[in-house]
C-alpha cells in the first residue's frame, strides 16, 4: 500500500511566524509532488508543486523536496489568519498516474 | 464560468436508494476524477477516466459505477446506498493527469 503521512495538527502558529508542514511518502518511484489548500467546507485547490530535489519558491510559499529522504515540505512565510486552513500532501507514483493524498494538516495562524 | 461544476450540491436521502451525481468541465483536460472526502477530511481516489476511457479503479464496492459520457463528463451513480456511503464526493479534471482541479463537492447524507 503506497502510503502519504502528514501530521494532523492543528498547527497552531502566531501571525507573522513561519508554518512548516511535513509529508513523507512511501513509495521511491513518485514523480511529482502537490500540495493543496483546502478551507472548511471548500474543494482542494492547489498552491505548490515540484518536481526536482531543492526548493521551490513563489511568494510565501517555499516547497522543499528531498526524494533520498522521501519528504517533502511547505513553508509558509509570514503566516496571515487567511492561511487557516487544512494542507494536503498529494504525490503521483511513476506507474499509472494515480495521486494518493495524504490526511492533511489542519494549520491555525492565531492574530 | 466554473471550471469544473458539479451537481447536486448537496444530496440528502435513505439508505437502499439509487442517486447519481454529475461532474462537467469546460477546461478541456483529457481526464477526469471521482474522489471520495471522509469525516476525517481523507481524500481517496475512487475512479479515473482519460478520455472516456477507465483508467483507474480502486477497490471501490460495485455499488459505484461511474459513467463518461465524453470527456468533458464523469457522472457517477451508487445503487442500493449505504449509512457508510455518507461523505463529500469531489470531481476533478487534470490535464496531462498531474495537477488536479476540484469542483465543488456533494454532500452526501444516507439516512
């Protein structure tokens, strides 16, 4: 069973602060790797992907992928109130295409 | 115009029903997703279509029996529904079968 593991939380972090979420995934042959936003009571939309080792940038946003480790990590700079929200991991193997979420991890940025 | 719409929104009824819920998108990606939301907020694939074609199939009861029409539509009907059937029901569409877009969700409530 190819697994994705994400803490649950909450993450509780004060506005301003940085937010790391964490992710690891079981299987070695994954190609890419998303995270998605999901508010309460709303669909996932996606705000990351990467698909190389290192990190990537795009506003507050830095995802970092390290596939010797198979983890892969969000950071979220200058956490706002707004960014309350559960954050889910989603990988896609390298056979057919599948994308196994992770449980998600509920972050709480607290004014 | 909603990317990916789909209805009814929310979806209230008695176990040993039959229900159908329908997913459109105006994105023109070549595939399409069910996926099935527990209370713990866990995203798993149910089914997967490229082109109208099946392209993944998780171990999903034979209740379910997803339906494309054409490319743009993945409808979904489950017969003889089930307390446990309960949840929210995301379609989504991926170009290239990487990132995903989400439409609303259904609520479905077996009582």
């Amino acid at each position: 069973q190819k697994e994705v593991e994400q803490n649950s939380g909450p993450l509780s972090v004060p506005e301003g602060a940085i937010a790391s979420l964490n992710c690891t995934y079981s299987d070695r042959g994954s190609q890419s790797f998303f995270w998605y936003r999901q508010y309460s009571g709303k669909s996932p939309e996606l705000i990351m992907f990467i698909y190389s080792n290192g990190d990537k940038e795009d506003g507050r946003f830095t995802a970092q992928l390290n596939k010797a480790s198979q983890y892969v990590s969000l950071l979220i700079r200058d956490s706002q109130p707004s960014d309350s929200a559960t954050y889910l991991c989603a990988v896609i193997d390298g056979g057919y295409q599948k994308v196994t979420f992770g449980t998600g991890t509920k972050l709480q940025v607290i004014p | 115009d909603t990317a990916v719409s789909q209805t009814p929104k929310y979806l209230v009824t008695q176990m040993g029903n039959d229900k159908s819920i329908k997913c459109e998108q105006n994105l023109g990606h070549d595939t399409m997703y069910w996926y099935k939301q527990d209370s713990k907020k866990f995203l798993k694939i149910m089914f997967s279509y490229n082109n109208k074609e099946l392209i993944i199939n998780e171990t999903v009861p034979n209740r379910f029996s997803p339906k494309s029409p054409d490319k743009a539509h993945l409808n979904l009907h489950i017969n003889s529904l089930e307390l446990g059937d309960s949840a929210v029901y995301f379609c989504a569409s991926s170009p290239r079968g990487e990132k995903l877009f989400f439409g609303s969700g259904t609520q479905l409530s077996v009582l």
